[in-house]
C-alpha cells in the first residue's frame, strides 16, 4: 500500500501557523506527563480542550468520531486545511499537532477501539527522516513536509522517533481519500 497521497499543502504557511500556535497557546504534554517529550495542540476533541490532545481523557478508548468539537486552537491556515479535507473527506474528527523530540517509540498498537474504521492522516510541519512508521508490517517515512499521507488506523501500526524533533498535524476521517479522489496531483502551494 502507498501512503503517500497526491495532495500537499504550502509549507511555508504549515510553519508561520505552527509559529503562531506556540505563541499563542502553551503546548499540551501528552498524557499530561512529560511522556518520551511528546507534546501539541488539540483542534478537536471530546469537550473543545486544547489540551485533551490524546482524545482520551474523558473516555478511555471511546470513539474517535466523538472527537470533533472544536478547541480555541482551531484558526487561521489550520482552519483552513481542516476545512478544506472536511470539504473533502467529510468529517474530520481528533486533529491536533503532535510534536516529538528525540527518540521515542510508540509501541505496536490499533485505533479504532469501538470496532470502527477510519482513516488516520499526518501532514508533516516538520519532516524527520529518521522517523520511521510501520503500518500492517510496512515501514514507511514520511519525509516530505506538507504532502499528505494517510495510513488505515484499524491496522497494527508504530512509530520510531530515532532521533531530532518532527511535528506533525494529524487527523482522522472515516473516507479514504484515494478511493475519492482521482489520483491527480493537487498543488495548494499557492
């Protein structure tokens, strides 16, 4: 399976938005403990926290489609991406920015806990190509800042962080893009 979709976004904007988010809020630790230096910004979430980036604080493992309530963080151009994939692909639930320093791994695990199937999508604000993801026993690296890469969450997937920081927006939505759109190469770097 090929990760990599046919759509990119201006990542001169992805950055200034992402300058402007860390100017504006203070960062959220992952699981509110300095969990492997993990950190972001809900857009969405359970009750509208930006904090609640995890999207399980108020119920473990719940349904990720309950994730959809909007958070002060939800503006300027990642409103508009965001708007832009809902046009799209039709809800988009969970979306926040996570950010990891250094190593870290996250262990083998599916989403999806209620049984449902959905689509998990990263837009990288700042690539690391020495992050590798593993998707239904295919690794992948998502190197190329902007570009949207989608991967089905159902599956077992993980991540290793081998070393330096990337930041990611990453949502989900119950529509594979590919299956909706006809393959063309969208530029958005206008």
């Amino acid at each position: 399976m090929n990760y990599e979709c046919n759509m990119r976004f201006n990542t001169a904007k992805l950055l200034d938005a992402h300058e402007d988010l860390k100017k504006k809020f203070p960062p959220a630790i992952y699981n509110e403990i300095k969990d492997g230096n993990r950190y972001g910004w809900a857009f969405t979430s359970l009750e509208g926290d930006i904090d609640d980036i995890h999207g399980r604080r108020y119920n473990k493992y719940g349904k990720e489609a309950d994730c959809f309530v909007k958070t002060p963080a939800y503006c300027g151009y990642f409103k508009e991406l965001l708007e832009e994939m809902e046009g799209i692909l039709g809800k988009v639930c969970r979306a926040r920015i996570i950010g990891i320093d250094g190593y870290r791994e996250i262990a083998l695990h599916h989403d999806g806990h209620d049984g449902s199937r959905f689509w998990r999508y990263h837009i990288p604000i700042v690539p690391n190509a020495k992050c590798t993801f593993s998707a239904d026993g295919i690794d992948f690296i998502m190197a190329e800042a902007g570009r949207l890469y989608r991967f089905p969450a159902w599956v077992m997937h993980s991540v290793v962080n081998h070393e330096g920081p990337r930041v990611h927006l990453m949502f989900s939505a119950f529509r594979d893009i590919k299956e909706i759109s006809s393959q063309k190469d969208r530029s958005r770097n206008d």
